[in-house]
C-alpha cells in the first residue's frame, strides 16, 4: 500500500494526522525548513511525536530543506544533530551540501530529495540516486504519463508525489519572484507569495488602443494564482504504478485541514468509502481550505490519452489557474435570488446547493476598489423558511433567506440573481485538541558498564554511534559495599535500579557489571538510596553532554574537517573564472539566461562552411569562449539531450568543442556531461552553490566540473574555507525570471483556446508602475521584470 504522508506545522497538527490515519507525517524544525511562518517543532516536540511514532509504527520525515549558507552551516550540523538523535526515516533535503554533510556524518539518517530540487526527469532521479538519497519528491509539475515513465525508468529508488494543495506558478527551487521583488528568499523559507497578487495586463505595444488578446474580459487579475491541487480521482492510479509514497502540502495550515485531507485520502486509500462518502469528506476538506480545486498537471492538464512525456499537448481541459480570486473559495452554498432591504436589515434570498447551519461561515465576491474582486465574509447567524419560520440548519435544495451582518451588508448592492454564495468554515470543523504536555519524549538506549569496588561505583560508557558524541563518559561514585544478609541478585538490582531514567533523554540497554569488591557476586550489598542518587547524577551527566553537543557551535573540530576537504582521486580543483553572468545570456530576440539548445543544434547543422564564426548569433560570447546555459527544465528529456549530443557532436566534427562551455542548471544535467568527458563544463546559476560542501557534492558527481556561479540569491561573498574552487559572483546587473512555469499564460492565465496556437506568444504586466515581459515558448511560460 502506498504511504500516505501529511504536512505537520505543528505537534497539535501531526497528532491529529495520526489520529485520523496518516502514515506518516513531515515537519520542520525552528531553521532551515522551507515553511519558516508554521510553528515547526521544538527538540522536545520532536522527542515527544517520535515516541508516538514508534509505538503506534508511524513514519516521520524532518525537512532542512532551504539552501544554507556557509555560515549557517555549524548550526546546521547542531540541528542535524537533534534530528539523528531523535530519529527520522528521512530527512529532505533541498541543499546538496547539506546532502554530503548528512552523507558523512550523519549515515543513519536516510536521504530524501525536496521537490525544491526541482527533479522531473529519469536522468535527475538517477543522479539522486548516485548522490546517495533513498527516495526524490517529484515536482509538481508532472502528468500521470511521465510519472510513470520516471516509475519505469528508475525502479530502484523511492518516488513521492504530491497530490493535495497549494500550487505554486514557478518551478518549485527555481522562483525567484520573492527574492527579487521583496528581499525574501523562497530558498530560505520566507516565500512572499508574490503569485497571489493582482497585476495588469498592459495593452499592446503595437496595437495601443486594445490589450493583447484573451478570452476573459480581464484586465486586472491575479493572472499567475494557481488552482489548488484535488487528485483524489487519481490517487488510485498513482498506487497502482508503483509509487512509494503522496504528499498533501499544508504546514502553514491549521490542524483540522490535515484531520480533514487524513480522512478524505484515507478513505480513498483503503477504498472503505462509498462515491457518496468520499464527496462528503472532500467537502468538508474544501470547507476547512480550498481555493479552486484542480486535478493540476496529474490529470488537468492535456488530453485523457497516453502523450510522448514532455511534448505539446492540445489541451481540452479547464485552466490550472485561479485568476478571478487566489483564496480560499471553499464549496459553492448557495445561489443569490434576490437582494431585499427591510428596514435598517439586509437579506438574501437564496437556494441552497449544500446543507447550511448556523454559525457556518459564508462568502461572497464584489468587484473591490483595491483588488479586482474582494470577498465579504461573515457567520451565517439566522436563517428563515418561506413562512418566516426561524431554521438552525437547512437541507440542500430549500428556498430561505438569510440576514446578513451590517459589516457585510453594504457590499450586497454589488451582488445580482445567481451570484455565487460559498461556505468557507463549518459550524462544527474545530477539531478537539489532543493532549500534548508532558508527552513522554523518545529515549536512546546506552550500554552501561559498572564497576564494584569496596569504596566506589565507577559508571562508564562509550559512544561511536552518529547520533551521540564521539566519546567515553566515566564517573566514579562514593559509596560503600557491604555483605548482605541474604544472597542477593546483584546484576538484577542494579539493572532494575539504572532501568528506571526517568525524564532523561537514555535508557539502560546492555548492562556489564564488574564486582572487584572481594565478595561473591550473590554476597554484595549496595545501599538503595545511594543507587538512586548514583542513578539520578548519572542520567543527569549523560543528558548534559549531550545537549552541550546539540548547542555547541561547530567551529573545526576533526569531526567535521575530516571531510571538508576530501575529494575523490579523479576529482581536479576547479580554477576557471567565469564571465559576468549577464554576459552569457542568450543572444536569442527573448534573452533568456538559457539557450534554446534543439534550435542552436538544428541550425549549426544545416551550415556548410563550418567555422566558429558559426557560433556568433547562436551562442553568447565572452573573451573569446562561447556559452551554452541549458535549461533548467526539459520536459522532453529524450529529445533535449539527444539535441545536445548532436551540438557535442557538431562541435567535435568542427573541432570547436573546447571553444564551448556548457552550463549546468539541473541535476539530471550531470549524467549527461559525465556521458561526455570532452565537454567542458560549469555549475550556473539554478544549481545552487550557497557552501562550500555543495560544490564538493558536485565535484563529486562530475570531477570534470570547471567552477560554477555563487548561489545567485547571496551578494556577500563566502569566506572560502572548504571550497574546493572560487567560484564567480553573480552581479546584481543579472535579473534572472521571476517565474519559469508549465503553467501556459495563454491557456491558463487568458483563457485562450490550443486550437491553432504556435505554441509561443508574449505579453506585458504591471504592477506597482512596474513593467514585466510574460513568454510562452513550447507551453513553458518565464515572467521577467523589464529593464
């Protein structure tokens, strides 16, 4: 049975994810977790949920899942610390540093690939599987076909898939919207949402008097908010092929969203509910949360037939977008008749589509004067049958009228027969809190050793695991060994009293007892109440060592240097100084920081006189060597490297292959460059260089590598230490997109049909007197903000 894994921004949201059936939860620590605004968990907390855990065979997963600057790193590895301590069956990752560290000196705890990593391919869950991860969370952005084919692909390593909430408009890992317009790095947690709010569709620069061309009659909208994701319909199919484990997104959502999204999939999991009973628990899931729902790319996106992964579809479903109002819709209520005034009171007169109660929370739209379309949201506190008579609730398909408050109340004259009235809380969704004090935390067995003399008990143990500091902990005890009056079972005592550790965080395992007391083991009295203060120092000691590691700041102690600056035999320090990364965009008419590799192959190979000069036009130049950025995504994955061992190919027929650097900007671009040992190439800007350790990983993947890009997000320079390269600025002249979607514009955003579309268009937005240029180019849209 696939895992069913639900979000847990808090301990009361993991409990209740138990409760209904999850089987496993994912959580983020107080850092570097990628939902910095959720509550996250407490060492305590996570000590606490583990032990539940374990007794009830629950999964947890921890998130360090943000890219990590150097200096960040010694708290990183504190972290990790608590995390291998407690236990996880995963940790995911985003940085790759942060891969290596956990590689060496953390072995226990198994690596899983974030979908900030933004793997979509076979070829970057290969390379996944090379750099040591156990399971990849696929991106959002992939259809049940090419799933399947990744499935099929790639049968020896774990594959998630993400099946409920929020979907973002850019390629997770690769938006960098947040950063670039309000100082907050998605990549570090502090996402601004910038896809949620409104912009303007300008009017043609070419045609000034009319907007560029769209079905809707938009002009403001929130053209890049995305539908949430419902794949309950789906959720089947993706068991069926083989997939390990689904997520459902929602760590900044309250605890009875993830009671309600355990019960719905749960149910559709173990297939006890009826079609009936599963509408019912999708309903109550969209009334906790829900903006528009959509089957998303899994099944709302092209036709209901096997397509070639990656290629153009003629799409016959509805938008993947929520343009009109990026919120939480909830499920549509009710249908407005009428509008009436009595006195200083305002009904509604309705027909009900669902059932409705007092003290259900209500909604409807009316166009704003800050935003396009604002809601007005009040309790639903009376409600009245066609005789007057008072309800408290009501069946679906009733005719009633409802008094809506005064704060609400003026916003009625926008509202006309057969708007639309949505209920966005239940008068009984709160869910009861489970207890969660003083939870019993989880505790790690120790093997103890004792020594008995006349005088004295010397406790020792020693640590080698990776959860524990390297170390032996010896203390030695006053007090007095006596004859007993009676045979004694000495080793049972002993085991009896230091098996009892109360709160500590250890628990007794193996026990070695050493009797050098002259006596027989039998004849050996220890007085109780000394044990018992014995007992108490003890645990005391062990839990003090071992928090002063989990806070001692890592400087350069050999645990952690032994690797910093290890690499492989066939691994060569990287010394290549790259140009300005404005310098190498793609001299293309759309200047993006990629080039388009099939169309560059395609001509290169219809040329004749076979020169570099050949190069000029296709490729940027800088000081003599041209550039090659791949994309960051290739959907198409077969037919985009097959494109670039043509170029290698042209380039080596012409002899210029040495004149040409390739720049890396996915993971599952290392196979391919590791294929080619002739091609020179550097790490750019999407794969993230934010430490030292990162470009370690990768030298480690390609010892070819020559240099790479400083994570582009960072304009303070990194101190060096451990990096097996300098790498190159980015300069602040570089502005990257903001989005790199598979959302089309054109289809998504405006409503615009497939139906003898080229594939390709651009347009221009604003927002805040600010302008941006939208492209579509093979049904990938890139947003950038103009010059």
């Amino acid at each position: 049975m696939m895992e069913l894994a639900l979000p847990a921004g808090s301990l009361q949201a993991a409990l209740q994810a138990f409760k209904e059936g999850a089987d496993a939860v994912y959580l983020g620590m107080k850092r570097f977790s990628a939902r910095k605004g959720a509550a996250n968990f407490s060492f305590d907390e996570l000590a606490a949920l583990r032990r539940i855990a374990d007794a009830e065979d629950r999964k947890i997963y921890v998130t360090v899942n943000t890219i990590i600057g150097d200096e960040e790193l010694p708290e990183v590895i504190s972290t990790l610390r608590q995390v291998a301590f407690i236990g996880t069956e995963g940790l995911i990752v985003q940085d790759l540093g942060v891969a290596r560290i956990v590689r060496n000196l953390f072995p226990s705890i198994p690596l899983h690939g974030s979908t900030q990593l933004a793997v979509h391919t076979a070829e970057g869950v290969r390379a996944m599987r090379e750099a040591g991860f156990s399971r990849v969370v696929l991106s959002r952005e992939l259809t049940l076909e090419e799933i399947r084919h990744i499935r099929v692909a790639c049968p020896d390593i774990e594959l998630k898939v993400f099946i409920h909430g929020a979907l973002c408009y850019g390629f997770s890992g690769l938006c960098m919207a947040s950063k670039l317009l309000c100082d907050r790095s998605a990549n570090c947690g502090a996402c601004a949402q910038i896809c949620r709010t409104w912009f303007t569709l300008e009017p043609s620069p070419i045609s000034p008097t009319s907007p560029r061309p769209a079905d809707r009659n938009l002009r403001d909208a929130w053209f890049f908010s995305m539908s949430d994701l419902c794949a309950g319909p789906v959720v089947r199919e993706l068991n069926q092929m083989g997939i390990d484990s689904v997520k459902i997104e929602g760590r900044m959502k309250s605890p009875a969203y993830v009671a309600a999204a355990t019960r719905y999939y749960r149910a559709i999991l173990d297939g006890t509910a009826t079609e009936a009973e599963e509408n019912r628990l999708r309903e109550e899931l969209m009334t906790v949360f829900g903006r528009t729902a959509t089957a998303g790319w899994l099944a709302g996106y092209g036709r209901d037939v096997q397509e070639r992964p990656g290629q153009p579809v003629q799409r016959q479903t509805g938008s993947l977008g929520s343009v009109e109002y990026p919120g939480h819709i909830g499920v549509a209520a009710a249908t407005v008749n009428a509008v009436l005034n009595t006195g200083n009171r305002t009904y509604l007169q309705i027909r009900t589509h669902r059932p409705l109660a007092v003290r259900d929370g209500l909604m409807f739209l009316f166009p704003g004067e800050t935003a396009p379309m604002e809601a007005a949201k009040f309790s639903l506190s009376s409600m009245f049958d066609r005789q007057g008579a008072a309800l408290t609730h009501v069946e679906a398909e009733r005719q009633i009228a409802i008094l809506i408050p005064v704060e609400a109340a003026d916003h009625c004259r926008e509202l006309r027969a057969g708007d639309m009235l949505y209920r966005i809380s239940a008068h009984d969704q709160s869910v009861a809190l489970i207890h969660d004090e003083n939870l019993p935390r989880r505790k790690r067995d120790i093997d103890l050793q004792i020594e008995i003399r006349p005088d004295a008990l010397t406790l020792t143990t020693s640590w080698s695991a990776d959860y524990l500091p390297p170390r032996t902990i010896s203390r030695t005890y006053k007090i007095t060994a006596t004859q007993a009056q009676k045979p004694q079972p000495l080793s049972e005592n002993l085991r009896k009293v230091f098996g009892a550790s109360d709160t500590s965080l250890f628990a007794l395992g193996s026990l070695t007892v050493e009797n050098h007391t002259g006596l027989e083991n039998g004849q050996v009295f220890l007085p109780l109440s000394g044990l018992k203060e014995i007992r108490r120092d003890w645990y005391g000691l062990l839990d003090d060592t071992l928090y002063q590691w989990f806070d001692s700041i890592v400087d350069d102690p050999d645990e952690y240097q032994q690797f910093l600056s290890t690499l492989p035999v066939a691994a060569k320090t990287a010394e290549t100084k790259l140009p300005w990364r404005s310098a190498i965009i793609s001299p293309m008419k759309d200047a993006l920081p990629w080039v388009d590799i099939p169309y560059v192959a395609n001509t290169l190979a219809k040329t004749t006189i076979k020169t570099s000069g050949d190069l000029y036009g296709l490729l940027p130049e800088a000081d003599g060597t041209f550039y090659a950025p791949l994309s960051p995504v290739m959907f198409d994955e077969l037919a985009y490297l097959g494109a670039l061992d043509n170029l290698v190919d042209e380039l080596t027929s012409r002899k210029m292959i040495s004149d040409v650097m390739f720049g890396l900007n996915n993971i599952a671009q290392l196979r391919w460059a590791r294929r080619h040992p002739q091609v020179r190439a550097f790490c750019d800007v999407y794969l993230y260089l934010g430490n030292g350790q990162a470009a370690m990983q990768l030298l480690e993947l390609l010892p070819t590598l020559e240099g790479g890009y400083y994570w582009l997000e960072r304009h303070d320079w990194p101190s060096l230490k451990g990096w097996p390269f300098v790498p190159t600025a980015v300069e602040k002249k570089f502005v990257p997109p903001l989005f790199i979607s598979r959302s089309c514009f054109r289809h998504d955003s405006l409503g615009l049909s497939c139906d003898g579309c080229p594939r390709t268009g651009s347009w221009d937005m604003s927002q805040h007197g600010k302008l941006y240029k939208v492209r579509v180019n093979h049904c990938v849209t890139t947003v950038s903000k103009v010059q």
